[in-house]
C-alpha cells in the first residue's frame, strides 16, 4: 500500500483528494450490500455467535423454501414432459436459473469468510490518501459496476412481472398445456404430490413460488454483480498501479515508491486469486447453463420460423427477455475478465517502458520485480480450465449454434 509520505512526494500535477473516502466507499456499495445482506451472505466479520446463527439460518430457510416448493417440483415436471421439446425448453428457462440461483447463494455462504479480507481491502483503498486522479479512475471502474447492477435489477422486475404479476391476473407468458397445467394457473410449470387447485394449496403454493422467483432473481444479479464490482475494483487499483509505475521519476524517494508499488502489486495479485478461487465453480456451471440455454433458445426460435407456430406476443416478449438476462450476464463475465487481463498486462508494458535507462544500475534492476510478476497475465476461471475472456465466449457461442444445427436436424 503506498504510504501517506510516498503520496506527500507526488508532484504538485497530482492533487492529493479532499473528498470523504468513506462516503465513496457507502455510495458504491449501497445498492449491494443490503441485498447480499438480507440473505446473509454479506462478507462481514459476526459481531456476535447469535448475529452469525441467524444469517446462517437465513440462508437455509431460503435455500429450503426455493428447492422445496420450485426446484423439486419443476424437475419432477420436466421427467412428465420428456420428449416435448417446446414444454422442455419452457421448463429449463425457469428451473435452470432457479437451480444456478441456489448454487450461487450456497458458494458464496461457504467463501464469505474467505471475501473478508478482499472486501476491508476495498474498504482501505477508499479511505485512504489518494490523489484526485487516482480517485476519478476508481470512481470510474465503481460506475460501470453500479450501472451492471442497476441492469441486472432492471430485467429481473421485468421478468418478475411476466412471471408473477401478470398470472394473477389469470394472464400466463409460458407454454401451457393440460400435462404441464391441469388447473389454475402459476408462475412456474410444475408437479405437485397434493391437488395444487384446491384453496388454500394454491394460494400457498402461488405465494412460494412468487417469493422463490423473486429472491431467486436478486441472489442471481446479486452475487454477479458483487464479483464485479471486486473485479472492477481492482482492474481501477491496477490502473492507478500503472499510472505510478509511468511516473515513478516524479517521487522523491525512488526506492520507497518503487517498493510500495511492488507491495500493491502482491496484494492486488493475491485478491484476483482469492476472487478466482470463491467464484470460478459459479462461472463453469453459469457456462455449462448458459450453452444448454443458448442452444435451445436459438432451436426455437428457428422452428418458429420455419414451422410459423403461433406464439403470443406476450410469450415472446417474456422469452426474449430471458434470454437477454442470460445473455447479457454471461457476457458480463467475459468482459470482466477481459478487462482484467487488460489492466494486468497494462502493468507489465508500464515497466517495459519505463524510462530505465535513466536510472541507476540497482535502481533498474528493481524494476525486474514488478516485470516478474507482470509476467504472466492473471485472470478468471471457469472452474480453473477455461479463461472468462471475449474469446471463450465467442467460442461458446459457436459451440452452442452447432448444435443448434444438431438440434434442427433431428
């Protein structure tokens, strides 16, 4: 971390901030934190033994109520509905997301210790001295989270409304058939062990249904947008690590600041790691979920077009929506890793073209760590075997229409 002196030597050029780091630091985390926080996933230290009971309980009431009375019941819907295609891929759009959602909520309740550490290093980074430059680069990187999650949110209240709203009206977005929906209508196709038309089972089992979607939703742009706004976060410290590096010649103290720099970069290594290793499960399963839905999407959109089966603008606006939401989430994950990859290999042309032929011969020689480092470009995982960057995903993409091809030839 480079220390209060170190900033004390910068040149006039780079102003030292005046402005409240803990209000920065309350303004970027505030449309986040108190969702992860309702679902105790939240990395905060416990207060107490009965605080941390209770956000552990929160998080298996709400894991139970949505496997029990959604995700249970919408696979056992879809073993009835095997070989129907369009009933298959009008129950997939919703159990899979309900099934990533649960995984998600789980992984990030076993790694919230883990996050700690990464999330008070956020937390020092905003409070401490800073330049004004150096605080417009972070606030930058802090905006392109903010307005990902204020996105996310957007496509999940309008999913929310096709799905839940509207049936209470007697008004459906799905695929409806006798097999699928006997009876009154739901937000979800399922199967029952008990007669879900009889009140009041159905109006219990509307209202579970409705809560499952709706937290089901939050915890899935939630957590995607938390790991972004940590990416985000520290692809801004890399960038203000390069900015340093460029001018390392305007401190006073070479040595010192060259030696803060190294420390910054260890630690900024060492939080990509931690981030990897908590979300690189959810990334290769989001991948696997994202390639089944892609296929099956583009299947039906092709057999709607060549066959001209009638579907109701409410159901393809509902459809389009849903793949939209998968589509931009898992296009998110490729660009933040890509982003990443960027600002690291950012550092590594910084030192490479320092101006080190001006230095002593020691002085020079220190730059070899940071080059060290540098060397090889850090990055997201999917599960540690394929990097998050725009080139996984097009390769995912041309993997999905090949078997759409399959699919349409059958």
């Amino acid at each position: 971390m480079i220390s209060e002196e170190v900033n004390s030597a910068v040149t006039t050029d780079m102003i030292i901030s005046t402005h409240s780091g803990y209000k920065d630091y309350n303004w970027v985390i505030k449309l986040n934190r108190p969702c992860l926080r309702l679902f105790g996933v939240w990395p905060e230290p416990s207060k107490t033994p009965r605080k941390k009971l209770m956000m552990d309980a929160r998080v298996i009431i709400i894991s139970n109520i949505i496997i029990w009375s959604s995700i249970i019941p919408t696979l056992h819907s879809f073993i009835r509905i095997w070989g129907n295609i369009t009933s298959m891929i009008d129950n997939l759009q919703y159990s899979l997301p309900l099934l990533i959602s649960i995984i998600k909520l789980v992984l990030l309740w076993q790694k919230k210790q883990v996050l700690i550490p990464v999330l008070q290093m956020v937390k020092e980074d905003w409070i401490k001295s800073k330049s004004e430059n150096e605080r417009v680069v972070m606030l930058r990187q802090a905006r392109k989270a903010r307005l990902i999650m204020i996105w996310g949110y957007f496509i999940m209240l309008v999913s929310f409304i096709c799905i839940v709203i509207l049936p209470t009206f007697n008004i459906s977005m799905r695929y409806m058939t006798n097999i699928t929906d006997p009876g009154k209508v739901l937000p979800l196709q399922t199967y029952y062990i008990y007669n879900v038309n009889d009140s009041p089972f159905y109006e219990t089992t509307f209202i579970l249904q409705g809560f499952s979607l709706m937290t089901a939703g939050a915890i899935y742009t939630g957590t995607d947008s938390f790991m972004g706004y940590l990416v985000f976060h520290v692809c801004g410290q890399l960038e203000n690590l390069k900015t340093r590096i460029l001018n390392l010649d305007k401190f006073s103290h070479f040595e010192e600041a060259l030696s803060s720099s190294v420390q910054d970069h260890k630690r900024l290594i060492r939080s990509i790691k931690i981030i990897d290793n908590t979300f690189n499960l959810m990334l290769l399963g989001l991948l696997v979920y994202f390639g089944i839905l892609f296929a099956l999407f583009g299947f039906l959109f092709i057999t709607i077009m060549r066959q001209g089966s009638n579907l109701s603008i409410g159901r393809l606006i509902c459809i389009l929506t849903t793949f939209i939401n998968t589509f931009t989430h898992m296009c998110l994950y490729c660009v933040v890793g890509e982003f990443l990859v960027v600002q690291c290999d950012g550092i590594y042309e910084a030192t490479y073209h320092y101006k080190w032929y001006n230095l002593k011969p020691k002085q020079a020689r220190n730059l070899l760590v940071i080059m060290m480092l540098a060397n090889k470009p850090l990055h997201l995982t999917a599960g540690k075997l394929f990097p998050m960057t725009m080139a996984t995903f097009c390769n995912l993409l041309k993997t999905s229409g090949g078997y759409i091809s399959v699919l349409v030839a059958q």
